[in-house]
C-alpha cells in the first residue's frame, strides 16, 4: 500500500458543541494525522451547527445545516470528503449512512449500528452493494492488549479456550438522571429511542464484540435477564446474559449502566486449557496472564512480548501509558488503512483485518435482538441468528 | 456470660494425616486459645488414626479407631468432650453428626452439610430436638472486613441493596486430576459421592452463604447451568446461576474449580442505592467501598472506621495483616461462645448470632438442589424453599 | 484571551526518523489541535532532514538541511513559525534555543535546558531580554492528577508538608546497552555528552521538577551519592539525594536508569500533617490520598472531585483513561495558552500558569549542578542557588 | 531431630493487659503448638500481673510479681520453664534477659535487642558463654515470601545485587500522641528511655534486617540524617539513610513512625543483574519478580515455585492468605527447632539457620549507634562495626 501524500479529506455528522464522544472521534480521527476534517453538520439546528464548525476552523461553505445537503454537496466537489463520521442518536445512523453510502463515500458509524433490527440488515446489503468501507467503533478492539490477547489465544499457547467472562458494568447512570434533564440519560432511557434494550445496545454490544474479538469465538445461545436497578427508571439498565459459545464453550456477560460507585467498568476474562487472561479497560497497559503453572504475569503495552498486531497499535515505550484516545485512534487508523486500500484497488478487509465493520455492527443489533427475546421468554435459550439472512425482526412487545 | 476457666475439651473426627482442612479447623480452635484438642479419630484405619492421634499428643485412652466409639466412650467421660468437629467427606456428615447429638454433644461441622437434602433437612430436626450446638463452618463469614460489610450495609449507609455479583472461581481442579489419583479431586468428582453438583455444593454453597450473609437477603429463586470445564471430567465443575431476590434484587453467582491459573476466586460486589462495595478473599484486609459520589475508599481492618462486630473480630492493628486461619478462628471463637452460653443456660443464638448454623448448612443444601433441578429445567426459574419444611428431596436424574 | 482562528504555526529542530521523543512532541502538539507543523530540519544530514520533513507532509521550501537556516529563512516569511521545538541532544539546546530567540520566535525546548549552567544562565538572561516565551517540557506536570494534587496540597486541606518522597527508577538502560551501539544509550553513557551527570539530568531533573511542582517547595540544600549499577558504564546511572526544603521539611529522591525489571518508576510521595498522597505516572488516573484519619481515597480523574485546574487538563470522562500523549499535550496547551497571550499583549506567565519555563529548566540544570557538587564532597550538604544570579559554574571534575 | 512428645514449656516477661505485642507473641507461640504458657510476670505491679496471669489460665503458683522471682523459682522447679519471651521495654531487656541467661533459660527477645550498645555487646558475650539460645524476634523474616526472596537472591538466577531500597513508613505516631497520654508513645519519645534514635531502634532495625536477611549482604557504611516530622515531637521520628554494601553495592533506608495516613509501610526492593524484586508486608502472601527481560511475575505464597525454606514456612495452600501472626510464629517454630537441638544436643544454628539471634539484635543496636553517629557528623559517612568486638559505645550527646 502506497502511504498517500496527505491526510483523508472527512466529515462528521453529529458530535457538536458538548458532545463528549464526538470530541472523542476528532481526538481519534488526528491521533495519527491521519484525516483531515473539513466538513460537517453538528447540530440539527442550522445555525448552532455552523457556529460549532466554525469553532473547528471548517471552511465557511462546508460548515452545513443538514446531512441531507451535506452528503450531496459533498459528493458533487472534487475535493469532497473521502469519508465521513456518524455519531448522532442511534435511531438517526440508518438513513444518515444510507445516504453518504448512496453518495459513494465510505462511512465510520457509532455503536450500536441501528436500532432496529431490519435497518441493520439493509445497511449490512447496502455496504455489499456498494463496496464501500463502512467501519463501526466498537473502540475498546483498539486497545493493543486486546488485540495482544486475541493473538496470544490464536498463537494456541494457552490450548483452546473453555469459559468467557465479560462484564460493562458502569455507573453512570445510577441514579434517575433523566428525570432531571440529563441529555444523553434521556434519550437512552426513554422507550421509544432506545431501541429493544437500551443498556445492551449501548454496553452490552461492547462487551459481547469485544468478547468474540478476543477469543474468536461467536456466542451461539444466549438466556438472558433484563432488570432495572434504578427505581423509576422506565427501560431496563442492567442485564445478565448467560453464554454458549460452538464447541461446548460457556460463559457469561454483565452489563449495566446502574451500578452505583462504577466507573467504566469493562472487563474480560478468558479461560483457557493452559491459562486464563484478564483485561479492564480502566489499566488498559497491561494484559494479566495466568497460566496453569507458574506464577501471574503481567504483560506491558510496548513491552518485547507485544505480539506483532499489538506491536503495530502501540505507540510509545513500556511504562508511559497509553489511553482511550490511542484505542479510538487505532480503530481510525484501521479505517484509513480500509479507506486508502479501496482507492487503491485492494482489499479493504486484507489491509485492515481487525476494523469493525458493519457485519459486526449488525452481528451486535442482533445480539441485542436475541437477547431481549430471551428475556421476553423468562430467560430461555436462544440462539443468536448465525448471520443475516433470513432474520425475522423483532417485534414491539 | 462468664468466661470459663478453662478451654472447651475438644474432639475431632477427620482431618487427619496430610489433611489441610483439619491442620486448619485445628489451628482455627487453638487461634483464641478457646479449644483444647483431647480426642479425635483420623482416619478409616483404626491404626493409622491412633498414629495420628499420638503425633497429636492426644492422650491414648482417647485415639479412637472409630467415630461410633468416640462418641459414646466421650460421652460417657466426666471429662469427655464438650464439641466435636467433623471433617469428613460430605457424605458422611449426617451419620457422625446424628450420633454426637445422640450423645449430647455439640457440633462443628464442615461444610456443605451433607451431600443429600433429606439428611440435611433430618439434621435440622435433630438440633431441634435435641437444642444442642450445632456449627457449620462457612469459614468466610469470619473474616472482618466481611462482617464489616454486613453491618455498613445494615446500618443503610449505602441505602437499599438492588444488585448482588458474587463468584467463587477457582482453579484447584483446573486439569484431571481425579486421572493422576489426587485424592481429593478424586472423591470430588466421582458422581457418587460428590452429590448432585460438586462445585455447586463445594464452592457454591460459601458464594451463596456469603451473599445472604452480607446482605441480609436470601435468594429466592434461580435460573442456573452446570457445564463441565475440563474434558473427560464425569461431574459438572462450573456453574453459572442468576439469582432473584425480594424486592426485586438481582444477582449472578459464578462458581467453577476448574479455571486454570486461578488461586482461591472467592469475591463479592454488592451494589446498593448510594455506593457499591467489593470484597476478595485474597486481599481480606480491606473492603473497597464505592459511593455514589466521591472517591473509592479502601477500608482497611483494624481501622477506627471498624463497626463493632467487625472490631471484635479483629486482633491486630490495621496494616499487619490477618489471614485465612483468623477467619475460621472467628468461626470457632463464635461456636465457642455458642457453647459457652448453652452451658451457662443462656440462649447460644443471642450470644454468637454471626455463627453459621445448621439452617444455614441446610439451606446450602436446599440451594444446591435448587440449582441442580433449574439446570435440569434447561435453566428454567426455580424457587429456593423458603424453609426447611414441606420441602421434596431431589430425585437422582 | 480571544481564541485565534487557526492552529499556531509551527516548527522542529530534532526528532526525525526513528525518534520517539519527536513523535511524541507531534502527538502532543496536535493533541488538541492547537499547533499545525509546517517547517523542520530532523537531522543532521541535510538528505535525510528533508526526506522525513517531506514524510510529514511538510511543503518543499520548508523543509530544511540546518537549524541556522531555518531560524533565519522562517524568520523572514510572512507565514514563519510562531514557535519551534528543540529536541535535538541535550549540549545542543543552547545554541539553537539562542538562534530562535535571536530571530523572534517562541521556544518549547526538551529538558534538560542545557548540560552546562552557565548555557542555562545564558538562556535565562536571553529569555528576559527578549519577552519571549521559552517552554521547557517537563511533560510529567501536565498529568491532570499532578495539577489536582499540587491544588489540593495548595487548599490546605491536608496542612503544611512535612516530606516529600520522589523516585524516577527507570530499567530502560539497566544492562551494558552503550557497548551494543545503542544510539540513545551511547550519548547518554557518554561522559562528554551527557554532562555532569547523565541520570540526574535526565530523570533527576523531571523528579526535582515534579516533587517542587506539586509541593511548591523548593529544595534548599542536597547531600547526595551518585553510583554506577551497570558494570562497565563510564557515567553514574543511579543516584540517591537527600533534600532539605525550607521550613524543616525533608525529602529524599531517588533516580537510576538502571533497575532491572522497572518501566519508568516515577512517583511521588508527599505526607502533609492531616494525609499523605501518591502518585505514579504508570497509573496516572488516579490519585491516592490517604488521610490521617479515615480511609484511604483513589480520587479519578475525570470525577466530580476534581479541582479546577485539573478540571481544565482533563478531556475525557473518569474511567477512561488519558495517558502520556495528554499529560505532554497538556503543557503544549500551555505554550499555547503563552503564546497566544503574548501575541495579543498579555502576560504570558498569567495565562499559563502551569506552563515550565526557561527558569525552571535553568533550576533543573542548577539542581544537577549541586548534586553533583554534593557528591563530588563525598555527601556533604550543598545548597542548591536560589536564583541564576551569581552562581559559579560548576568546574570539570 | 526428634519431636519431643510435648511442647516447650514456656513463660513470659512483659506483654500483659491490653498490650498487642503481648497478645502477638503468644498467638505466634501456639500457632503451631509448640510452645505452652506456663508461668509469667505481666505488669510492674505484682497484683495486676497476677491477675492477668490468672486469664491466661496460668496455674496459681506460677503467677510472678517480679522477673527476678520467676527467673529463680522457674529455675529450681523440675518442670520449670525451658524458654522466656521478653517483650518489656527495650531498655529492661539487658537485665531481664542476663537473669534468665544466668538461670540456664533460653530467651527469646523481642527487638532492638538493647538501648545501649554496650548492654547489646553484654549480651552476646553472655550467650556465648552460656551456649544458649538467644532468639531476637525480627518477626518480619518470618514471612514465607521474604524466605523464598532470600533464597532466589541466593540461587544466583538473578544476578549479583545492585542495589537494596527498603523503607518502613508508618503512620502510627503521625500526631503528637504523647501529648494525649498515648502508652506506646509515650516512652518511645520519650529521650531517655527510647535510646538514641527511637525511629530507628523500633523500626530501622527491622528494615535493616529485612535487607541484610534477603541479600545476604551486611550494611557496611550510611550517611544518615535523622528529623522530626511532628512538630513538637523531643525524639526524631523520621531518618533518611543513605547505605553502601560490600561490592559496591548502594542503598537507600527509609524508617518513620510519623506518614500521617501510611498504616505499616514495610516494604523491601532489591535490584540485581537480571532483575528486581519487591515485597511489602501489607500484601504479604506475593513476591514481585521483574525479570530483566520478559513479564511481571507475581510468586504467590504457597505455590509450586517455592523454593524449600520458604515452602517449609508455608502452612496453607495458595490464594488462602497467611498473616502476621504466621509470620511471627515461623520465627517461634525457629526458636523451638533451636532449643529442641539444645536439649538433643545438635548445633542450634544448624537446626534453625534462619533464626534471629543474638547476634542479630546487637547488629541492629549497632546500626543504630551509626546512624546516630553519622547523623551527628551532619550526615557524613560512618561505617558500621563489622562485628561486636573492639566497639567503642556511643557517648551521649
């Protein structure tokens, strides 16, 4: 691949002025100077978006008041975007990736990737249609432990792997904020924008990607419980999803956004035949490894061990830590890596292995979909749909 | 109550050569100086008992070659034993028990209290009638900064519990060790006498005693699935169940002997209203607690902060740490004043009301064969009887 | 301060191809996008300075064979420079430091300001004479708990210091690295480049900085023993000081680049009369306060507790971790925040408070001069200059 | 050796009502049942030290007024006692321990041996003449994890040591306690009782030992400088100590009774060739091992990989930790193979060579004295008499 000779000519919907996540997709998107933001819309009033991308130094015509006339226009310039960010409500990514899809411009989408089933199965076609990159931030894959952990599993070290335990169990959302006009607390807990569970769209396909990302294992079965810890609250905010993975593998994922005193809390443990590994994203440098014999390891980011994916996502010594941004930028390089190999006739998936897709994103939707079934049925096993074919969409209940 | 002028004369049945569980209940009773070791059998061979015995410094008349004879030549002594312990395989318990409450003698007896409900359940009878001691050692209860735990949650600092994780994951039998002839894994994981789940009553019942102890609460219903970690293994060694409380309290217990590169697991989070706090047998000196609003605190045993049941189990100042063997002194100090009590005509449940009896051992019982018929159930809910009566004993499968 | 409509213009002396000092000061200068790098020389071969100049996207004319010719042709242009960073070996920084300034423009240079004092005294009087902004990157100051604990210290909410425990106890050249050609090693093991003392300069001075950073003490007096860990290592690479500040406080700091199995190693320690609190960069999210009474406090960054100052430096939520790209981007914000004020006529020094100067890398290169002289007296107490004014140079040995 | 049919029997001197030292040494005596309480004296005031002596159950005629009554009563009795703990204050110990020593009774001391070298001097040579055994209870030894240090420095595996960084920073005597009628305090800083430096003699000795114990090498020279952290304080209670060993070897002691918020705060780093190792009393049942190469290792107690001595000390299987009072009791258990030698006839240094002896405590009251020394000659540096003979006492000051 040919590094070109200046960044990625990008754009962002949404992430406007207080958005902490949209701030974080800049951060990331600049981590390794690799894209260039010279577009956007930020705000569904017109004028609050244009004074937001004036503050970000965009050029006065390309500051816009729409997505609409953002992708179109976009298209039509010769030095249009190259790709665009999506961090908006998750009801609103459907329509808005469609369009820059359908404006031939590669698409890097928040988590989850819809909130219905059937939009993320037409978004999965409309990718296939067009060829198009179409990444999604499952963020926490960028971390270079995970992706040491993941390779030190594939290596067979540890020999197969028996039991997976995941838990994103945070708190931020531990008392009634929404009934004190939260903003993001709000949309996420009330029924109608939430989708079919709000706190398993949110963390809940963090844990369970993050999860099979690692351990390249898919959950096949899954019996679930959704329960809401904040009294008051009118969406479920924890859940406990017990996990069956191919090959007689089990395990377990928490997630919840009501545990009062959390922080993050997102977490991963692995046992395999020879050992077992633990990873939280709030000491994101060191991977603990504890093999059958012999005592408990701890594996630093930029140490000699760092296995070659991990070696190539890190960028500084052992010891000087690296941070959420780092991880978010790794998923961006992984992007442009995707982005620049299309323009240069490759294979996108070749370049850029590790990059989230939209299959992944709409394997989560899925995740989410089965779940929720099998708490609608007291908790009995379902199986999650292998793929996207032939899905039936969840009903309302 | 007065103190007596003397130990309590002590027995025990079990534990003998090469028996870490009796090097501990020994150390255990001798930690305050409450119980003074005069007769005890150790082992099915009468000769290798007595030998024992004698490496005991027991005295000869009273190196017994059988429990039968134990209790009634003791029973017979004006200075026999005033408690027994026993330290048998599971299956064993009921009959030894049964027959020093025969004989009017109280009883410290390991846990899980016995491998089939029915005689869990006619060993509760017998205390009734008979209104001896009788103690079952959860060990873990005894650990200040667990009953520290119990008592900030009561005192509702934290407000009203709604979420309770609790796993004891360890990894002793991380490989077939029952194939190597390893003694203990082999009675372990033989179906027949390990009962209907022997990580469920072997780990399993301390998570779940735990859990209640700590919070008050008792589970009330379970959706649970046994699976069995290592290959060729004839018996079930991890478990995962959820776990419904009154009051809409909800819970994950995770329990396994079989996950490699684990040491002991045993750790309890609980989640209330304004805080949340944590708590790991391997770092016993100190409870994290997590409020609602400011910094995580770490409280460290022997700290002025101590409540008062905490304070009096602690011995020594904070930072000089204490250990697994003061713990399960705590148990033998409360089955002592227990005792005591009894003797002085006080109520034995007023003077130790932290010491784990035979209900609590019972109840284990009763949560195993609950456990047992929900994985049946394909993990279908199922109530935990709420007491002792009425309850029907699990069919073998 | 009114926020101007582009990113400060910006250039390099050092940090070319294989530097990863240099590629941190690009991250941390783009980190929130604050500076846009637009001229550079990166090497001391002309071909290769331009080579990797034109790697970075750096237009053609500016990419430039010598730092003379850089300093006088950015200079000249209309849109030159508003600020250059050195970091080039550390006995080069005077001369270069001096050319900027002589020509008009900011300097953020790497520390140690210089290896010889009378260099650092020249920088000082250069600076004063010139108004201009002259950074030193003592990054470890800008991590967000770093600002936290000096404030909190500053609040007297913890009483008057009373010790101040600081170690920088690194591995990084814990085995004969020199004599295998490694490039950093060999001009830092190397008596004529490395200056009086190569481990004190080095780390000593980041820990000297550190301790009186967030105590806002100054040393007073040092008795202090240099030594040499590695056999056959021409410099000392170990260095144990113990410091007097005024008002009968006492410290001891402790620097080596040669503990085998240590990362970085730096971490503060300050005990005050109501609390002591620490900090360790490896963890930097977290600041432990352990007040005399009650229990200890891990106060995250990113919480509610935050004071303002470290309010400002943090940009992300706690529990997600920032590292040592933020902390260093944190004192470019600052060089920002000065340079910004001086172009618009205010004090720079008032603006950012926070920024390290030239007075403070000249304290730096003053405190290695008076270790140095301390151990040179077999471990007799020296006083460290209070100011620049009239202070001997140290002589050569 | 053969084990005796019985356990020693044992009385004590000092550690009466309400004090924890007391409390400790007779949990650690019966920890593993190798020493029985028979006869003591607790108190200066004969009635209350025979009340005390009547709660510990101790037969009515073996309840002492006076140390001097109980060394020649215990002394004529057939069944009189075969060892004394010494645990008065410091500065009773010479005369205390020369009574017994002259009555033929082994002693075990509790540290620093004496307040005055001569009387440490004194007490060597009367051990020597009487071939008894003369333990000196540094409990910190005891621990299983400090052992196997020792015995994997020894081992050679990681290289010559470099460098010996060790500190003991309490907290306990962080405020003026003295001023509040605090017991404990009271006498040690009081300056005619507490010696001439009560921080060191208390806990300087115990971290000097610590060292010299896991490396094998002996404190040669210091360069010392003693202060006051509490204001108002007459002793010192803080001492920075800068240490050279044989070989070049350099290192660094910190002792201070007065880290406002530190609860114990001992803990040990040793560097060698091929790598670094740490403990800490607070987390005792872990060893730190930083290879120079390769991950973090954490040996836990318990585990496969100890080496024998440490193996020998371990009494429970890993993950189920062991604490203070085991660690105290290995040093009884030491003392019990010393004097079961004894009386066998074998060389007691053989049976226990891991015993604190007499020699011991007179090396740390030696310490002591050059600390003092050093520090009066404003911190110059003073070597440490190789050995007890030829010593010229420290004169007052």
């Amino acid at each position: 691949m040919t590094v070109p000779e200046r960044p990625l000519r990008w754009g962002m919907v949404g992430g406007g002025a207080g958005s902490t996540i949209g701030d974080s997709h800049r951060r990331a998107a600049r981590y390794d100077d690799r894209f260039e933001l010279v577009a956007g819309v930020f705000a569904t009033d017109a004028t609050r978006s244009r004074a937001f991308a004036g503050d970000l130094l965009i050029a006065g015509d390309r500051r816009y008041g729409t997505w609409e006339e953002m992708a179109e226009r976009e298209a039509k310039r010769d030095d249009g975007i190259e790709a665009v960010t999506i961090c908006t409500p998750n009801d609103s990514h459907h329509a808005i990736a469609s369009a820059f899809l359908d404006h031939g411009i590669d698409v890097i989408c928040d988590k989850p990737l819809t909130t219905r089933t059937d939009d993320a199965l037409d978004l999965v076609r409309r990718q296939r249609d067009t060829g198009l990159v179409f990444a999604v931030t499952y963020n926490y894959t960028g971390y270079v432990m995970v992706r040491h952990a993941r390779d030190l599993l594939a290596s067979g070290e540890l020999g197969a792997v028996r039991l997976v335990q995941v838990e994103f169990a945070s708190g931020w959302a531990a008392t009634l904020l929404e009934a004190e006009g939260h903003r993001q607390a709000s949309w996420r807990t009330d029924p109608t924008s939430a989708g079919a569970s709000s706190v398993v769209a949110d963390l809940g396909t963090h844990a369970q990607h993050l999860a099979e990302f690692v351990t390249g294992l898919r959950v096949q079965t899954v019996a679930a419980e959704l329960s809401t810890l904040v009294r008051g609250r009118e969406v479920d905010d924890n859940a406990h999803v017990m996990l069956r993975f191919p090959g007689d593998v089990r395990g377990l994922l928490w997630v919840t956004m009501a545990a009062p005193g959390q922080l993050h809390g997102l977490r991963l443990r692995v046992f395999a035949e020879h050992g077992g590994l633990e990873w939280a994203q709030e000491w994101p440098n060191e991977l603990i490894v504890r093999p059958l014999e012999g005592p408990h390891r701890s594996i630093a980011r930029g140490s000699p061990e760092m296995l070659p994916a991990a070696a190539r996502a890190s960028r500084m010594w052992a010891g000087h830590p690296e941070g959420f941004f780092g991880a978010f930028g790794t998923i961006y390089d992984d992007a442009w890596s995707a982005i620049v190999a299309r323009h240069q006739g490759s294979d996108p998936g070749v370049a850029a292995p590790d990059l989230p897709t939209v299959d992944d994103g709409a394997r989560g939707v899925l995740f989410v979909d089965t779940v929720v079934r099998s708490h609608r049925r007291d908790g009995g096993w379902v199986d999650v749909p292998a793929d996207v074919d032939g899905v039936t969409p969840l009903e309302d209940p």
